[in-house]
C-alpha cells in the first residue's frame, strides 16, 4: 500500500555526502528522511581507502605542520595537472575554504585518523587516514544521525523527483511493499553517487568500451545525474572516468584487520601503534589491510610480467593500457604469470607488488602469506596451468611465443618456479563528472538558473570540481552534503 510522507529535508542516498546531509539538517532543526536503495548505510565510502585531505588539523598542529588552505588551493591545480583549467575554482574554493572544520567535525563525531602524511605533490602532510578502516565513517555518521532524529529508510531507490511550478517539492520512492510518496518542503537533495555502474552513462559521457567495464560499487547507478538532466541539468566534466583499472578480486572472507571494531578507543589505539611501534611490527597488520584493496604495479609488467587469460592465452601488450583489455577477457578475468627471477626483484624496495601512498609497499611475499587465495606457484608451466585450470598447451605456447618473439627488451619467463598473481579484474573505480551546481550546490540548468529546491552533493554534484590527489573525494562529500544542509534549512532571502 502506498502511503505520503511529509518532511523539511529528503535526502536520497546514504553514502557520505547523504549522510553528511542528513546529520547536519537534522542538527539544525529540521526533520529530515534520508532514503537508501541499498540494505545499508556507506555507499562508496566503504570500498574506499579511507583518506581525507584538509589544512589546520590537529593531527598537522601535533607534528608541527603549518598549512594554509591557500597552499592546499594551489596544490590542487598541481595535482590536476592539464586538466587544472577545466577545474571550478569556486568549489575548489569551497572545499579548501572547509577542510579544517570538516576535518574538526568528523574528529568530534569519533572517527579516528592516523597522523597525516604526504601525498606528493602536496607541499606538507595534510592526508589523514581513517583507523581502523573506512568501516569507521559509515558507523560514526549513522549514530550521529540516530542522535539527530534523522529517519533512515533503507531498501528505498528514489523513483521520480516530484516538480511543482519550476520547483522539487518532493520524490516517488519504490520499497519492497510499494511505492511512497515523500514531500519535501525545505528541499530535496540527491547524494546517490557517481555513474560508475551506469553502463549508459558511461558510454555516452566517456567512451563506448568503458561501458561494460564493471563498477567497483554496483549501486553507483546514475540516477541522481538522469533525475537531475530531466529538469534541465547538465553534467561537467563527464568524460573523466577513472578506469578501467586493475585490481586484485576482493578476498572471499574478511580478515581480523577488516573485523575490528569501528570504536574510538580501538581507532586511537592504532593511531598510537602508527606512531610509536617499530615498522617491524607493524608491518604484518599494514599488509592484511593492504594486499586486500589495491592492484599491481605497471613496473612488474615493464619487468617482464605478463597478463594471461583463462583460456592460457596473453591477449594483450601489458605495457599499453592493458586494464581495458583485460575486461574483455573471458569472465572478464586475467592473471599476472612471471617466473622465479621477477619474483627475486620484486621482494623488496624500490620494486613493489603494489602501494597505497604513506603507508607501506606489498612485495612477493606479502601477497605469499597474506592472498593465499590469489597466489599460485609451480615448478613447471604446465603445473602452474593446472593450479589455474587452463589448457597447459595453451599457456606453454603463449609464453614460448613472449620469449621468442614479443618481449623486446623485458626478460624473459623462463626461471622456474613459476608463479601467478590473480584473478585481477579491471573496474571503473570512480567517475569525476557531476550534475552543474551553484556555491550553495543549487543544481543548476543548462541557462544558468537554479532548480529551486534541488541539491546535489558528493559525486553527484561535483560541479567540475577535479578532486584528484587523495582524500579530496570524501573530503568534498562531506564538505558539500553539509553545505547543501545548511543552505536548504535556510534558503536565500
């Protein structure tokens, strides 16, 4: 049965920014409903590292760091490299104008971060990483709701935005037992995420052959950017679309570094153990953490790495933009076959496995204990076929062929014990084009004027802004999902 709901704030998405939103709208006074097609709260923000970028922190002040949010402004054009004049100074402006009290805000609401580091080519440390994992904002931001009144609805996927005399007084939203009503009288604001699992829209903003390539969050669908096109918006920067990109399958079971508990004493214990225990001891927990989220190294396939099939074939030239190729594969799968003088070289600095920046480098042998699932050694090739479940045949001929006649300068895969890394698998990570928005994140129509109570926020009202560089993603989700809050509890004059 269908029912209405009435309420100041409807929030329609449960991610970062959404809840952002939510928290600070309700902090305000207002009531608000924040609706959630997934069965919980997070979103993006958790698959994600867990890094947040900002100026004036009291992790910087505890190391003696002086910052500025004018050095954190210039720092941002030098991340974005050539694309930096297709960059929306005014949010960047937004954004590094907020960092310190964001960062003040997610401090109070509990979450813990380790001490910052440097992400070049950032002038000082300002990268703070969240501890014990990014498990911790998604628990921290729900309770702070909870506390806030805020209503949270979850398996509820917005159907339509409602429109009345040029302005959005509300939503259809679609649950398991039917479809509701919600009226909004303040203001609806759409925080649903990037398109990075919206095949259409990946295809039509970027390029035909990225559109199949799988999202590394499958319910970053787009709707928020279609709602938002329907009344007249439009996307900037929609062509930036970070994939396809390699990665590791994700383990089958979560390991006890990714089952700590989100507490706040838990989080301040580690922040402590990164700053006083020897490298030694740290090093076996940074590496459960770290041979879980990322991918390979470009420098393995230079070393003479190559990417193989399932059907024991080499498909592609591994040193030029092999991710795309690899989604084409068959079940979309691929694996990184070497022999034993690669696996040598990369057991130590400067030739790593993979990296997350600040934090540690993964070698052979950490992908050796802690991916036991994704680690395969043999003696032969035609063994290491049959640990793989390919044609021998198949995978000697291939490999026969690279040494022959394919590998130019790399060496050559002849060393036994052979070895594999994989299945990797490429992914849209993320997608940087949003809906056009004002400095209060009014989205905005293609003739400049303002949807009157319709907000975007987080990936979905990017605006242009470019966020490369880490922690400048979930630094503008928060940013923003609390500036829409703040200006839809009160509208212009």
């Amino acid at each position: 049965m269908s029912e209405t709901f009435d309420t100041d704030i409807l929030i329609i998405g449960g991610g970062a920014s959404g809840l952002a939103a939510a928290i600070e709208a309700g902090r305000r006074g207002s009531k608000v409903i924040l609706l959630e097609q997934a069965a919980e709260l997070g979103g993006m923000m958790n698959w994600c590292v867990g890094t947040v970028s900002a100026v004036n922190t009291p992790g910087q002040k505890q190391l003696g760091i002086s910052d500025t949010t004018q050095a954190h402004f210039e720092d941002l054009a030098t991340h974005a490299g050539s694309l930096a004049p297709r960059d929306n100074l005014a949010l960047r402006r937004v954004l590094t104008d907020n960092s310190t009290d964001m960062m003040n805000w997610l401090l109070d609401l509990g979450i813990v971060f380790a001490p910052p580091m440097i992400d070049p080519p950032q002038r000082v440390a300002r990268m703070h990483n969240v501890v014990p994992s990014s498990q911790s904002f998604a628990f921290h931001m729900a309770r702070a709701c909870k506390a806030a009144g805020v209503d949270i609805r979850l398996g509820t996927g917005c159907e339509s935005l409602i429109e009345e005399n040029g302005r959005v007084v509300g939503a259809m939203a679609k649950r398991a037992s039917g479809t509701d009503c919600y009226v909004a009288r303040q203001g609806v604001i759409r925080a649903t995420g990037d398109y990075s699992g919206a095949a259409d829209l990946k295809a039509a903003f970027g390029k035909p052959d990225v559109g199949d390539v799988e999202p590394v969050a499958a319910t970053s669908t787009g709707d928020g950017y279609r709602f938002g096109m329907a009344l007249g918006g439009t996307v900037a920067n929609g062509d930036i679309i970070r994939g396809p990109i390699m990665r590791f399958v994700p383990p089958r079971e979560t390991n006890f570094i990714q089952k700590l508990p989100p507490y706040r004493i838990v989080g301040h214990a580690i922040s402590w153990a990164m700053r006083m225990l020897p490298q030694f001891i740290l090093r076996p927990f940074l590496m459960k953490f770290l041979t879980t989220v990322l991918g390979p190294s470009p420098e393995l396939f230079k070393a003479g790495a190559v990417l193989i099939n399932e059907q024991g074939q080499r498909f592609t030239d591994e040193l030029r933009s092999p991710a795309a190729s690899v989604a084409k594969q068959p079940g979309k799968n691929a694996y990184i076959v070497f022999d034993q003088t690669l696996a040598t070289k990369f057991s130590g600095w400067p030739n790593f496995v993979s990296t997350a920046p600040g934090i540690a480098y993964a070698y052979i042998d950490d992908y050796r204990r802690c991916r036991k699932d994704i680690f395969h050694s043999a003696d032969s090739i035609e063994q290491l076929a049959q640990q793989l479940k390919m044609p021998p045949t198949e995978l000697a001929a291939a490999l026969r062929h690279y040494n022959e006649s394919e590998r130019g300068e790399r060496a050559p895969i002849a060393q036994g014990p052979f070895y594999a890394l994989g299945p990797v698998r490429s992914y849209v990570v993320f997608t940087d084009g949003g809906l056009r928005v004002t400095d209060r994140l009014e989205v905005l129509r293609e003739n400049g004027s303002v949807i009157d109570g319709l907000y975007a926020v987080g990936s979905t009202g990017q605006g242009g802004v470019l966020l490369e560089g880490h922690g400048h993603h979930l630094g503008w989700a928060f940013v923003s999902g609390r500036l829409a809050a703040a200006c839809a509890t009160s509208p212009r004059r």
